[in-house]
C-alpha cells in the first residue's frame, strides 16, 4: 500500500485476533517460494469480517493473510475457502484480482484456516465523494469501477472453472431466505420494523427472468485496489460473499452510495453530496453506462434491486453488531453497525413500500 491518499492502517495485531505467529512464519518458509525468516506480521484495520494481515519477511517481500475470526461463526460465513477459490478462476481474465499464493485448510497452524496472497502496491478509497480529487480523477475512478464491475460479469464462469460455485438458478430467492436466516440468527434484542416488513415483501415480488454471472456481493469502491498513481482499478477485494448469482444484485449494491448519506464512516455515501460539477456520475448515468457495457437496453424493477441490495446489508451489519458484542469483530467500532443495520432496513423499504 502506498503512503498516498488511501493508504492502509496497519496495527499491531488485536488481542483478539492474536495467533501464533512463529507457527505461521515457519509455515510460510517451508510453503512458499523464496520466503525467507525471520518474517513480521501487522493487522490492517477497518475490516469487519475476515481478520488481514500483512505479513512481510526478511528480504523485505510483503504478502496479505486472510484468515477466518475466532469464536463460533453464522452459518455460511467466513468461507476463506470460496474467496481463494475465485480469485484463483478469474487469474488472467479482464476482471482483475490479487495473485493468489497458497491456501492453508489446517486449522493447527494458527488456530483457523487461511491464505496467502501477493501484497499490491495501491490505494484502497473508502470516500466515495472521492475528495481531494479533481473531477477527471473522479470520472475516471468511477469509470474504472463501472468497467471492472461489467468486466467481472463478462466472465465465463462455466469456461473459468466455476461451474459448481454457486447454484445458478433463483438466487435473489435464495439470498431472500438466507440473508433473512443469518438476521434472524444475529438478531438479539434488536428490532427493526422494516427489516421484518422486507423479509415478507421480498419473496412475493421477485422480478421474472433469471441471469447467472460471478456475483461478487460487496462491490463497491472500499473493496477494491487503485493503482497507486493512476485513476484506475487494478484488483477487486474481499471475495467473501462471491458466489454464481445475478449480475443485477451487484450493480445495485454498488449503487447503494446514491442513497446512502455522507459522512457516516462505515458506509459514506453520497446523498447531500452536490456532484454537480464533479466528475461524479449521477447513479442514472452510472447504470446507463453499465447497460452499455453489458448489452442491456434497461433494468425493469430497479427499486426491487435497490430494496434487495439494502436489505443484504442490513442483515450483514446486523452480523458484525452481534461479533462485537461477543467481543470477536474485527473493527473496534463495530457496534456502531447496530444503528447502521437499522438505517439501511428503513432505506431499503423507501423503494418499494408503494408496492404493497
């Protein structure tokens, strides 16, 4: 990571996350090519699901370590093993990824499962105002984002070896009931209105037609490497929730910044943002550009997506609340994700509660 503008905060590893740290560097060095001893291992902050790590050895090589967190998990979560998997597939496709390395599936050497991959030397961008930019950087960023989210959904995933990532049949259905388990299973005392009204509204009104690409499930601007000169995405993150899927769910969640408000540091959006005058496409122009990409005239049912995609990351929120509250989650602000879990439920409704 470059010491520009987006540049990573690197900690010392949490209490929590704590591991040990000789088992795993004399892992790497009987593992990994040219890795040599003695080696250092720092935590990057801000990621609310699976624990990173840089892990940087001797001659100076850096190289990223994902690993499951401690403690009991949900149900479906945490599969290291997907995201290692995927990026893996998509090496030398136009949808760009890290360099995968090796992938650790004994839970001795450091307590969990985990994998390794090449350190990129870039920029990761959580403001999606993208200020301190002049508005040519900020086209092309978007631009770029716009084009890898397209790239992505391009891909053969048949050809790509993926095949049996995913069932590629009635996946908002199934993501409907999933996502509403995995609330429901993080739930507590909690209680949002409108995350009850989406979870009956969602079922009973899923748009016709089914559509199958790589759905990357949390694309968006904070997930995704610039290279750390130019105004362009060089690597799509944190593969976590990729599965075969619509192409439609991710292009609404990557749209989520349109409504979402400025200023709040889990999710910045871009609502009270004046982009006149920005580079900063309007959300319209953002989807037309993806039809074009994508050879589609339109999108039917956009507000169903909007809904959709809101209401995902409400019950993902809702998921990193419950970890902070049994003491796990990777951030150390977790347990503002309760109130942002609620705000999402509430915006995800606006879309469509004229529907009912």
């Amino acid at each position: 990571m470059s010491e520009t503008q987006g540049a990573a905060v690197l900690i010392d590893v949490l209490p929590q996350h704590r591991f040990d740290e000789a088992a795993l560097t004399r892992y790497l060095a009987g593992h990994l090519d040219g890795f040599q001893l003695p080696a250092a291992v720092q935590q990057f902050q801000g990621g609310q699901s699976n624990p990173t790590f840089l892990v940087t050895d001797a001659a100076g090589r850096r190289y990223v370590l994902r690993k499951k967190p401690p403690g009991k998990l949900l149900p479906s979560a945490h599969l290291i093993e997907r995201e290692f998997r995927v990026m893996r597939a998509l090496a030398g496709t136009d949808a760009p990824v890290p360099v995968v390395r090796l992938m650790c599936d004994e839970p001795e050497i450091i307590g969990t499962s985990f994998y390794v991959m090449d350190h990129i030397d870039g920029r990761v961008l959580s403001d999606v105002a993208l200020s301190g930019f002049t508005p040519d950087e900020q086209a092309a960023i978007y631009d770029s984002m716009n084009k890898t989210l397209a790239a992505l959904h391009k891909v053969d995933w048949q050809a790509a070896g993926l095949a049996d990532f995913g069932k590629p049949e009635n996946y908002i259905a199934r993501q409907v009931e999933r996502w509403s388990k995995q609330y429901q299973a993080a739930k507590g005392d909690s209680d949002i209105p409108a995350m009850d009204r989406l979870m009956a509204f969602l079922p009973r009104a899923l748009p016709a037609g089914e559509e199958t690409t790589i759905a990357h499930g949390d694309f968006r601007l904070g997930n995704l490497m610039l290279h750390k000169d130019e105004p362009k995405v060089v690597a799509i993150l944190d593969w976590e929730l990729a599965t075969l899927g619509h192409p439609l769910s991710d292009l609404a969640y990557n749209c989520m910044a349109w409504h979402l408000p400025a200023g709040i540091k889990q999710f910045p959006g871009l609502r009270g943002v004046d982009i006149a005058g920005t580079g900063i496409p309007s959300e319209a122009d953002y989807v037309a550009d993806y039809c074009r990409r994508t050879g589609r005239s339109g999108i039917p049912d956009w507000p169903y997506y909007l809904a959709f995609a809101f209401f995902r990351i409400s019950s993902i929120c809702q998921g990193v609340y419950a970890r902070a509250l049994a003491g796990n989650a990777a951030d150390r602000k977790a347990l503002a994700y309760g109130e942002v879990a609620r705000a999402a439920a509430e915006t995800g409704w606006s879309f469509v509660s004229d529907r009912t």
